[in-house]
C-alpha cells in the first residue's frame, strides 16, 4: 500500500491521503475472482463506476456487490479507490476503505469479488502479429503469431514479464529472445534456475549480476519459501530505490508452468511476488492447439539439430504426425524434437548430416587427414556440445537436475556448458 495511510480510530476505515511518485497513463481493471472472473475495463481519463448497476461502467452480477460500488478514478500517482456507501464495502486486503490510492499491481476487494490494478501503457496487441518467428520459437498459426506481437511489443518497455505454459513449450527460448530483441541485449541475460535445493542468496548475488541487464527467473511456481522470501526481498528493495542508480537496473522475467494467478491461489506464489512481477502475462500455447505449424517446427529442428537443409520426405512427416497423434504431447515441442531426432536416426539416406551441420562421409573423410588425436579431439567437442545441448534442453535448462540424469558433478557440468557457450 502506498501514501500516508491513516485509521478512523472511530470507524476503523482505512484511508490516505498520497500516492508513490509515479505516473500512469492507463490502468486496467480485471476481475480476479468472483463470478465475472476475466472482465475487465481500462481506465485512462474520468472516472469507472464499478457496480451490479446496468448504468456501471464495469458491471458486475455478483449479489454481493452494490447497484453502484465503488468509483475508480486515475491520478499520475496511482490509483483513487472510493466507496459509494455500498451495502457490503470496499476492502484492501483485510482494512475497511473510504477513499485510498493505491498504485497499479495493488488489488481492491468488492463484495465478494476481487479486482486488479494492472499498469496498461504496453497494451498488447489485439491482432495476430505478421511475424512467423521470434528468437528460437517459430511458428505461423494464430496463436503463435498473437505471442510473437506480445513478445514484440513488450521488448521495446522495461516492464516485468511473466511467460508461462506447459512443460516444453519454449518459455527459457521466449525468455532470451525478449531481451535479445530489447535494448538490454547489450548485457548478457542474468538466469537464475529456482529450484529448492539452491539457496536464496544466489538470487541476491544474481541481481546484483543482472545491472543493466534482463534477470530470468526460471521455473519461478518451484521457488521454496526461503527463495520467496529472498526474491521478495529483492524486488522491494528495487522498488524501495527508485533513483538513477544503475546498481538496481534490471529488469525481471519470469517463467513457470502454471498461470501465476492460480499458482497465488494454490498458496505456491505470494501475493507480494504476483504484484511486482506479473504485470504482464504471456502464455505460451501447447504444440496440440496449432498442429498446423508442424512443418516449419520440423524444418526448424532439424536445422537446430545440425542437420541444414535437410527436409523430411513426406512419408517421414506422416509418420511423425502418426506418432503425435497418438501421445497426449505432454512434452511439446521439446517431445516433438525427440521425436524429430528418432527419424533421423532411422533414416535411410546415406547423406544424413552428423550433429554439427558435416555430412557423415564428409566429415570422416576431413577428420581422416587430421593427427590421430586433433581428430579425436574435434569429434569429442562436437560431441560434448551436442550431448549437453541436449541434456539441458531436456531438463528445462536446469543444470542441477542436468546433472543428476548424466550422473556427473554439476559444477563440471556447468564449465561444460560455459564453454561450449550454452550458458
């Protein structure tokens, strides 16, 4: 909550009388709960009336809401929150309010409905955009083209990010190729991979990295408490030092497998953590909804797996959609490059390229006039490269649990993967 915060000792209502020192130009009101879950108005001049009121600006059917609620009304500070003598009152977390400002991430209880603030001045576009790739993702369905324009458009603001979907559906990739698509590219992205098992104090020791930069939470919903609270922490005191100093410049993008808000209501996320850094959510489709991208997918993979201009024949790509259509794709496009590496192996074609883009003939031919140990030397790296390529890719980029399937150290895994450039 932000301002002077003052309790009539008489009512026990909660109000203030300022805001932080920001300015807003648009705000969206969502319904975060309550039976018109997922409506939503935006707030740019005047004011919203917020009611069961066909005459509200945003109207509610929930029976615990008056005719006419509350009224929202935008200041360059926040947002002002007044109550209009409702039945049932307007709520901030668990205070009473008459009148308040509060700033955008923040939530307003009405009856039994909740309503999010969130900062609207990088509206995402309502048109699927032109583009049929961006970074590694690659596609040109409907749906793919909408997180491309997303992606697009939230690359040129300096805004948090939540990127979230199933298990295999590119949110690291999606991650890396907003910042190489920012102007932050200039830095190196900062990645901290959540997992339990990691203690808190990397985070810290990653934010401090991440100056000037983009820090990737990954796998964020698998964060323990001890990491919250250490992330928690963290983003308040970059709110708390809203100066010039570079030494809190960074930006924040998170990744998880479930949506963000459900993970708040599953108690997995704080409240606190939702607000400061899923202001803007993008949701990455499962490969099952846009079937229809399957052969620039394939195309795309077999290059990325060092295969370069090699195509399917068209038996091989009805057989590989035989085998999609009878998985429940739990696994995406990372189950669809396994599949993809499979029928290469099984290919009869005696020009299949070997990893690293050299056809096998060729490259044995090359390695041939080599001294015995350069040549073994060079196929071990391509080797090295392509397996820890792999390895991570299969654990989500998650060294630890990398590790542990290889059966090998994880801190030699990771000079590895440093050294190849996969890190």
């Amino acid at each position: 909550m932000s301002g002077t915060a003052r309790i009539d000792e008489r009512t026990g209502v909660l109000g203030t009388d300022g805001g932080p020192r920001t300015t807003l130009a648009r705000v969206l009101v969502r319904v975060a709960t309550g039976p018109d879950r997922g409506r939503e108005r935006g707030l740019e001049a005047g004011t919203l009336i917020v009611g069961t009121s066909p005459d509200a600006d945003l109207v509610l059917t929930d029976p615990t809401v008056s005719r006419l609620h509350a009224e929202l009304s935008l200041l360059p500070s926040g947002v002002r929150i007044r109550d209009l003598g409702s039945t049932n009152g307007t709520f901030v977390g668990d205070s009473k309010i008459e009148s308040i400002v509060l700033p955008a991430g923040s939530e307003v209880r009405v009856g039994k409905s909740r309503l999010e603030l969130l900062a609207a001045d990088v509206p995402l576009p309502e048109a699927p955009s032109e583009r049929t790739r961006f970074g590694r993702l690659v596609g040109q369905s409907a749906p793919m083209r909408k997180v491309f324009g997303q992606l697009a458009k939230l690359a040129a603001s300096d805004g948090p990010v939540w990127i979230w979907g199933e298990a295999g559906t590119g949110k690291t990739e999606a991650a890396h190729a907003l910042h190489e698509a920012s102007p932050r590219a200039r830095g190196p992205i900062v990645v901290v991979q959540v997992d339990p098992a990691r203690p808190p104090s990397e985070i810290d020791a990653a934010f401090a990295a991440a100056h000037g930069s983009t820090l990737l939470l990954d796998r964020l919903d698998e964060a323990s408490p001890r990491q919250l609270d250490a992330l928690r922490q963290v983003v308040e005191r970059k709110e708390r030092e809203r100066t010039p100093s570079a030494a809190w410049d960074v930006r924040f993008v998170a990744t998880s497998r479930r949506d963000p808000r459900s993970a708040v209501e599953a108690g997995l996320l704080s409240r606190d953590i939702f607000f400061h850094l899923a202001g803007v959510r993008v949701e990455l489709p499962p490969l099952r909804t846009h079937l229809e991208d399957l052969p620039r997918l394939v195309d795309a993979l077999v290059d990325e797996l060092g295969y370069p201009g090699l195509k399917l024949s068209v038996p091989e790509l009805a057989q590989l959609r035989t085998q999609l259509a009878g998985q429940e794709l739990a696994g995406n496009v990372r189950q669809l490059r396994r599949l993809i590496e499979e029928a290469l192996l099984k290919s009869p074609r005696a020009s299949m390229p070997a990893p690293g883009g050299t056809a096998v003939g060729a490259a044995t031919l090359e390695l041939s006039r080599l001294p015995y140990k350069e040549a073994k030397e060079k196929l071990l790296e391509v080797f090295e490269a392509d397996y820890v390529r792999e390895l991570l890719a299969r654990a989500s980029g998650n060294v630890s649990r990398a590790a542990d399937e290889a059966g090998i150290d994880r801190n030699h895994l990771a000079r590895i993967a440093r050294k190849h450039g996969l890190r």
